[in-house]
C-alpha cells in the first residue's frame, strides 16, 4: 500500500478492500470513496492514475483495470468481467476502450 502513502491513508484501503471481497460487489464510485480516493485533486488523481497505468502508456487498459485492487495490495482479487466491463464503461468516456488521464480525473470528481 505504500506506493499510495501521502494520498491515501492505509486503514481507508483496508477498509475499502474488505468492503469488496465478494465477487461482484465493486463498484468504482463506493470504493473510491471508502478508499479516500473521490474528491482528490487533479494533482493527486494523476498520481494514483500514474501508478495504476503499469505498462505507463498513459492509459489504464482493461487488463490493468481487472487488476485495480491487486495496486492496493497484492492479495486482493482480479475484478470479474462484469465489474471490468461496467467501471471501463464509466471511465472511457471518448468510447476508445482505456481510460485516459482526463478521463480517470473526471472519475475522481464523480
């Protein structure tokens, strides 16, 4: 979790990771929340879109989304199809099937 430390505060992610070990139960905007992530600054925002961007193309692709909540700690799980697919969709907003920088801002602010 360090690579999030001065961003996010560790028991926020904790709790935020606890809240969606169910299959099926992520939902990008309850756990942006939970995690400390919603209302982040744009400054902030591109840094945790920085870290989550692995092969750093500039883009969060659908590979590195199904692997989210492995950035915030290794043992969690892979999203399903279905939370990939329904987070991609709320985040792509330009329809090329990643989600940019500006795009990833736009869901912190959501």
């Amino acid at each position: 979790m360090s690579s999030f430390s001065g961003i996010l505060k560790d028991a926020d992610v904790t709790a935020a990771l606890q809240s969606v070990q169910a299959a099926e139960s992520f939902k990008y905007k309850d756990f942006f929340a939970r995690a400390g992530i919603l209302g982040k600054s744009d400054d902030q925002a591109k840094t945790i879109f920085e870290i989550l961007d692995q092969d750093k193309s500039g883009f969060i692709e659908e590979e590195e989304l199904k692997k989210f909540l492995q950035n915030f700690s290794s043992s969690a799980r892979l999203l399903t199809d279905a939370e990939t697919q329904a987070f991609l969709k709320a985040g792509d907003t330009d329809g090329d099937g990643k989600i940019g920088v500006g795009e990833f801002q736009s869901l912190v602010k959501s």
